[in-house]
C-alpha cells in the first residue's frame, strides 16, 4: 500500500488534480461540482420530458371529448408525468444544488464518499431510463397512478415488472445520495461551522436526508411486495387470499407524505438562502427556522392516512389524522412569518431570483391554504381527487419547488459559471411563468369544486370553460420554460459578457462561504477549510 | 355575491378574448341537497373564510413591505433578526384557530359517521367500469352503465359532445331512491377500488373489493343528482357515471314495484326478426362489451383481444355461447345475459359491419343452451 502511494506523490505531488479529459470526466467523475452539474442538467432535461406529457394532458383537457389520445394512454401520461416530475426533475435537482452548494457552504473540498457520488447519478439516470422504456412496452407504461393503488396497477402489461425495479433503482440511488449527503454535513464543516451555524439550505437538506433515509426502503418495500403478489402468488393486498388493498395505501402513505416534503423542505432552504441577500438583512428567526422544519419533518411521519380520508377508516383514525394534520399549520406558517418578517424594513431589489422567491411565498401559501382547507376531514369528503386536490399539489410543487429551483438557477448560474445572464430575458421569464401558472392552475380549484374528478381523459360540458382556461395556460407556461433553457445554455456561453465578481450580488459575503469563492470557483475549492465563516444571525 | 363572481368570472373570460354559449363558470362547492352536505358546506365556507383573512394580512404586508421597504426608494435595512415575543404570537393565535376550526369539524366527522337507526339499506358494487346496485330490503338488483349517446358519443369523434344531453354525467338505469328516508350505503368492488361520489349529498366513499364500507344520506327534496367515479380505477375510469334519482315515497313504492316486475319477467324467448337482433344486440354490446373490445371491435393491444375477424367468434356457434355464460380467468362470465340477450348480442358481434364480421347467420332466443344453470 505505501509503495502505491509512494508512487502516486511521484507523479503528483507539485500539481492540482484537474478533471479528465473528454467526455470521461463526465462519466467517471467525483468530482461535487461536476456531480452537481450532471445533476441539475439531468433534472432540466427531465422536466421537459415531464413538461410534455402535461403538454399532452392538457391538449386533451382542451375541449371535452377524446381529440388526441386513447383513455389508457392518457392514464399512462398522468402517471408517468408524476412519476418522472417527483424523481426524475425535482428531487434529482435539489441533489444536483446539494452536490454543488452543500460542500461550499460548509467549508468542505468536496462530498464525503465522491465514488458514492458518481454512482448514486448513474443509478438515477437507469432507473429513470427503465422508467421510460416502458412507455414503449406491450400493454403501455403503468397508468394507475404514480401511487401505484393495487389492485389496479396490477392490471399493468409488460411494463409492470420493469416499473418496480425502477422504482429499486430511484431508491438505492436517493439513499446513497442521502447517506453522502449526511456523512458530508457531520464530517466536513469547517471547524467554526457549528451545526447552529450551518446555512438554511445545509439544514433543510440534512433533514431531508433523514426522511429519504427513512421511507424509500418503505417505498422499495411496497412495491416489492406488489411484485410479489403479482408473480409470486402472494395475497398482501388481495383480499381473496386474506390480505387488504388498503393496506398497500398506508404503507405508500407512509413513504408519500415524507415524500413530499422531500420535495418541499431544501425548497425552504433556498428561499430562506435567497430572501436575505435581496432583503439585504440577515434572515428573521433562524433558530425558530430550523426547529419548524424538524418539526414538519417529524410530523409528516404521522399524517400520511389524511391522503385516505375517503378509503373508510374508524373514526377515531380518521379524528386522530385531522387533528395532526391541521397541527402542520403552525410550523409551515411560522416558516412564511419569518420570511415576511425578513422582508420586513429590509432594502429590497428585485432581481430575477429574488421574483421567483417572492411568487414562491405567496404561492406556496395558496398552497398551504388548500392543503388547511383539506385537513379538515368531513369537506375533503367533497374535495378527495378531484381538481381541487390537483390544483393545491401543483400549487405545492410547480410556483413552489419548480419556482424555487429556478430562483437557485438565477441566484446561482453566476456563481457556478463566472458569467452574469441576462436579466431582461430572466425577468420576463418570470412574469410569463408567473402569470400564466395562476391561469394553469387557479381555475382547477373551481373545477374541483364543481365536482370534476382527477384523472379522467374527458369531461362532462359544464366544465369546458375553466378547462379550456387552465389549458391556455398551461401552454404558456410550457413554452415559457424554453426562456430557462435559452438562459442556462446562453449564460454557461458567456451570458451578457459582464465580469461578474466574487460574491456577485451586494455584499452577498456576509450570507454565505460560496461568495468569498472566485466565480467560477476553481476545480477543487477549500482545500484547507476557511478559518471565519459568515455569521449574518448572531 | 353570486352576481358578482360571475361578473368576474365574465371578465376574465373576455379578457381572453374567448366566447362560449355554454358560459358555466361555477367557483364554489356545491351546498348541496341533505343535511350533511349543507354542514359540510358551511365549514367549507368557514375555512375558506379564514384562509382569506390570514391571507390579507399575510400578503397586505409583504406587499407593503415590498412597496415601502425598497433599495429604489432608498429604504435602509435594518439589521434585526429575531423576536421572541412576536415569534411566539404568531405561533399561539395560529393554534387557537387550529382549535376553533378542530371544534365543528369533529362534531360533523361524528354526524357523517352515524349510520345507526337506517330505514333501508342498499349495497353498491363497484366494478370495471359500471356500479352494481342492490336493494337489500326489496332485492331490486340492475346495473347502471353510461348511457348510449354519451358512450357513441365518447367513442366516435364525429359527434360533438356539446349535443349530447348530460354528456358523460348519464346512465341507462339511475339509482332511485325516496326523499326524507335515512338511507344506509354499503361499498364494496368487484375488481378494483371505485368511489362513489355524488357532490349534491355531501361525501363520496371507496368501494374497496373484499370489503365493506358505509355511510348514509338523507336527501331533502326530488331531483336528479349527478356525480362520477372518482377512485382511478382504469381505462374507462371517466365513463362509470352515477345518477341518484330522488322522488317521493309514493313514486317510490311504484317504482319498486315495476323494477320488482320487470326484474322478474322470463326472456321473451319469441323469435325475431333479423333486424331486432342486430339492434338489440348492439345495444347489449354498447353496455356489456364496448369498454374492452372497442366500438370498432378491435380490442386494446396487449389487454383485450380484438372480436374482429377472431375465430372464437366468426366460428361454431355453440362454443362460443358456452364461452361467453362461463367467461375466462380474463373476462368475465356473462351468465347475467338473458337468453334473448344473449342470442342479441351473438348475432351482432358475428354480423356487425360496424365490427368487420359478416358471418350471415343468426341464432334466436330459444336454441340458446345454458351451460350452467342459473336459476336458484
């Protein structure tokens, strides 16, 4: 072993590691920034993919009557949509910010375990690949729903086997990324970065890592299950051999509404990293900040069976659920206080990031409402999967997270390629999705509560108006997102050609250890760990 | 205030340069026709309320915040971070309406779930893709499919749908039942999990198979009630349609007793005409088969084979009845048919241009041989 070594300080002990050459780099890298990279392109590429299958949804919702598609296909479309939306853009994406920004804004060279790294990207990018060679099968890609309810999804032709494993793959991919993610933060903060310390965005993500951490083995469970009752003649949710279908939701359940909050919790963290720089103010109520997302954390392991209010529980079940549910309130609403309040008698500029963060509190918000109104088990009896349902997980998840993602492009694109994009395409990027996402996905509260069910390919007339709305809408906002993607290929080109320089937005160094980094910051980034870090809350 | 939603809602609408003559810009929830649906209803309105009080205060100063405290207008930013006293505020005042809203909403959760002191009960079937209705008390049992304009209409794309009355909200047979009676609901499917849902009586509830779930309605006044599947239960998930019709106790009697009558009449084993067959048989075939095998006869591939050009089909007669009483591991037995059904349905799928089968024979009512015997 030493002469190895003995033998690598020969030939490389006066100069850096750079990366390899060629496409090689990208493929064996272990490198956090090129992880990071890989990543967030993949989760681009992926929400286009997604982004067209909602082009198709909607083109059929555009009138009532079936104009484009076979009913099968449409349920396919709905379920591969989500399917590929929840693991293919946004959770990848939030990976692809934690590889990049998590080692910088503790003080760390790189992720703990880097050849974990590499591998949890090239796992994600087969199962997401397997995912979607199904569509291609006999009998079409799974169309019951990316909860996967039996017995139905046991109808699902050929695809059904190479569903499941996917779905092994997605998860052995987000474990391994979680396990980095957490051996990174306990391990390789720089000395004076006590856990107290650590950026909004480091906290969220160490959290999220535990939820991972915690359901997907669950989720893997499940579905191994179904193929066992499928193909091994087991009865765990048939009922003729004893078993319960039922029980199949509870255990997704329990892995589902972890798994949003997956979704939604870095979302958390970014705003809370971006909404200070702009408010030129340190951010209102860290310590507060971190304890309401522990404390949604820890709640979201006790309410899952609010998604099954309709399926016929004891009533003291169903109470016991209304009442945790409605509790998650209380930590969600101190979180968007703290971001008023850090508004609040600020210096504000509204910047590109800084927009998407504003749309993202006042539309999360909306968001929030619903989900409050839903909590309330007797009227979910009405608004259980129908519109209304839809419109308040997009509110959740597209003017949030999607939103949120966004703002980390603009906020960070600077940073990560030393170029400046261009602010004018970027602002009206952001009035075009942010108008016409209102005009997606608002008018879909009245469709629900007018009594149009989810997951239907036609309707009857009375709901063609809002429909029709919902759909223009929705063709905006999909062609909008093309300005994102002309914004990140034009700015890692050189963007405005503007020199950007090392904190590039105002005095931006007082947030966070990333701005105190060059633009572009070099290959490998503290080496030796920095010796002040920015204390904006003390 | 109706009015007024509406004014807004025609605004928007013109604004998008759009027009429509069948304008139908509903927002809220509907109150409903029972007692359960106004309560849940009012604690709709309740919570809607709420959110958008918190809301204008919430947004009224953010938005103030970003009007007044801007680097623009030359707003200096105070340096302030944290506020034990307004931290704890904003997190007590929150949990008091928490309690306020729990308080009503309990006592309407206990209300849904009494389903004790019921004056009739009647059993709900879900099955892929049509409900299954049973009378427990008077054993009045009927299917209830989409009804035939909705399902030509959905299936062949030259009809517009706009002419269709009730497009995809109809069926061949509704659920009736009498006004002021408190009526039980048993759940259960046959395949995969439905739910039943008609917005007008408050609730919806899933048909899980294998098991058995309640609740109850009492409905106020007469009137036909519309509501759909809303569980994804396949394919045809958008065409199970669910139609209550709420009449007198009087009317009801009658009812009864007609459905009672014609339920209990023997198959009218008369021959008839080829032309009977045909029409009848593709009536049989819009309700019984259409959902698997298509209009056009051409099945789905890799789920439903095609009936056009199969030779179980355009083969030997007697087998295939044999094949359609007793069914598959795949489909299901048609044993319900009656024997003039049947011999309908079986001249069409051999004869139908419409499925591409030309056969040119026909088999009437009587030369129908069951292979079980399903009388009890």
């Amino acid at each position: 072993m030493s002469a190895v070594i003995a033998e690598h300080d020969d030939h490389h002990d006066d100069h850096d590691h750079g990366p390899a050459k060629g496409l090689l780099r990208w493929i064996i890298t272990t490198n956090h920034k090129d992880i990071g990279t890989l990543y967030l392109l993949f989760a681009l590429a992926m929400f286009f993919v997604g982004g067209a299958m909602a082009m198709v949804i909607r083109a059929e919702l555009f009138e009532p009557g079936l104009q484009f598609v076979d009913p099968q296909f449409f349920n396919s479309m709905t379920t591969m949509h989500a399917l590929v939306m929840v693991f293919g853009a946004v959770m990848p994406a939030f990976v692809g910010l934690a590889n990049w920004m998590i080692p910088m804004m503790i003080g760390a060279p790189d992720m703990a375990l880097p050849r974990m790294n590499n591998m949890s990207f090239w796992l994600l990018v087969a199962g997401v690949l397997l995912l979607a060679s199904t569509l291609f099968m006999e009998g079409g890609a799974p169309a019951g729903g990316w909860t996967l309810y039996p017995p139905l999804v046991l109808q699902t032709g050929k695809a059904f086997p190479f569903a499941v494993f996917s779905v092994h793959l997605l998860g052995i991919s987000s474990i391994m990324g979680a396990i980095n993610i957490i051996a990174t933060i306990f391990n390789m903060r720089a000395p004076a970065m006590t856990l107290m310390k650590m950026p909004l965005f480091v906290w969220t993500w160490l959290i999220t890592a535990f939820l991972l951490i915690a359901i997907m083995p669950v989720f893997a469970g499940a579905v191994t299950m179904l193929l066992t009752d499928k193909f091994f003649h087991t009865s765990f949710f048939d009922a003729a051999g004893g078993g319960d279908p039922v029980l199949y939701q509870h255990i997704f359940w329990f892995f589902g509404h972890p798994e949003v909050y997956v979704m939604i919790l870095p979302t958390f963290g970014v705003a809370s990293t971006i909404i200070p720089v702009f408010a030129r103010k340190p951010l209102f109520g860290y310590a507060s900040m971190v304890y309401a997302t522990a404390s949604i954390a820890f709640l979201s392991f006790i309410v899952w069976a609010h998604h099954m209010f309709t399926v016929g529980m004891p009533i003291a079940g169903e109470l016991y659920f209304m009442y945790a549910t409605m509790l998650i309130a209380i930590p969600t609403g101190v979180k968007v206080f703290n971001w008023t309040a850090t508004m609040w008698k600020g210096s504000m500029t509204f910047e590109t990031p800084m927009l998407f963060s504003i749309a993202f509190v006042v539309l999360f918000t909306m968001g929030g409402f619903t989900g409050l109104m839903m909590s309330v088990a007797p009227v979910d009896f009405q608004y259980h999967d129908t519109y209304f349902i839809v419109a308040h997980f997009h509110y959740t998840l597209v003017p949030a997270s999607v939103f949120i993602l966004m703002a980390a492009g603009y906020f960070w694109l600077p940073k990560w390629t030393g170029h400046m994009y261009n602010e004018k395409i970027g602002q009206l990027h952001f009035w075009l999705s942010a108008i016409s996402v209102n005009i997606l996905f608002f008018p879909q509260h009245f469709l629900g509560l007018a009594g149009m069910p989810r997951r239907i390919p036609d309707y009857a007339v009375q709901f063609a108006d809002w429909n029709m709305i919902s759909s223009i809408g929705g063709f905006i906002f999909g062609v909008s997102q093309l300005l994102f993607l002309w914004i990140v290929i034009d700015t890692i080109k050189g963007g405005t050609g503007e020199k950007v320089s090392d904190e590039v937005w105002e005095d931006a160094k007082k947030h966070g250890l990333e701005w105190t980094l060059p633009s572009p910051p070099p290959y490998h980034t503290f080496t030796t760990p920095p010796t002040e870090i920015p204390t904006e809350h003390f | 205030m109706k009015k007024a939603k509406q004014l807004f809602a025609s605004m928007i609408f013109m604004t998008l340069g759009l027009g429509s003559a069948h304008a139908d810009y509903t927002l809220n929830l509907m109150e409903g026709k029972t007692k359960l649906s106004h309560d849940i209803y009012d604690l709709h309105m309740l919570i809607l309320w709420i959110c958008v009080f918190i809301g204008i205060g919430v947004f009224g100063t953010m938005f103030y915040s970003i009007y007044h405290h801007r680097k623009s207008k030359g707003h200096k930013a105070e340096q302030f971070h944290e506020n034990t006293t307004v931290e704890i505020i904003w997190t007590i005042i929150p949990t008091i309406i928490l309690v306020a809203m729990a308080i009503p909403a309990t006592k309407a959760m206990l209300e849904i779930n009494d389903v004790k002191e019921a004056e009739m009960t009647i059993k709900v079937t879900g099955k892929q893709w049509y409900w299954d209705y049973e009378y427990t008390d008077s054993g009045v049992h009927f299917e209830s499919h989409l009804d035939e304009g909705s399902e030509r209409a959905h299936r062949v794309s030259n009809i517009d749908p706009k002419t269709v009355p009730h497009y995809l909200l109809n069926v061949d047979k509704p659920l009736v039942v009498p006004i002021k009676k408190k009526i039980r609901f048993v759940f259960t499917a046959a395949d995969v999990i439905h739910s039943w849902w008609v917005p007008d009586l408050g609730w919806k509830k899933d048909a899980n198979p294998g098991f058995i779930n309640e609740a109850w309605t009492s409905v106020d006044e007469p009137g036909i009630y519309r509501g759909q599947c809303t569980e994804l239960c396949g394919r045809d998930h958008g065409f199970m349609p669910i139609v209550v019709i709420a009449m007198d106790q009087a009317s009801y009697d009658a009812w009864t007793k007609d459905t009672l009558a014609k339920q209990n009449a023997k198959p009218d084993l008369a021959d008839q005409t080829r032309e009977q067959l045909m029409a009848k048989g593709e009536s049989v075939y819009l309700r019984n088969c259409v959902a698997c095998h298509q209009i056009d006869g051409t099945g789905i591939s890799g789920h439903f084979p095609a009936l056009r050009g199969s030779a179980k089909v355009t083969g030997p007669i007697d087998p295939l009845i044999g094949f359609l009483q007793a069914g598959t591991s795949r489909m299901p037995a048609f044993s319900k048919l009656k024997d003039d059904e049947l011999a309908q349905l079986i001249t069409y799928i051999r004869n139908a241009p419409a499925l591409g089968n030309k056969v040119g024979d026909e088999i009437q009512p009587n030369k129908i041989t069951p292979v079980y015997d399903d009388e009890e």
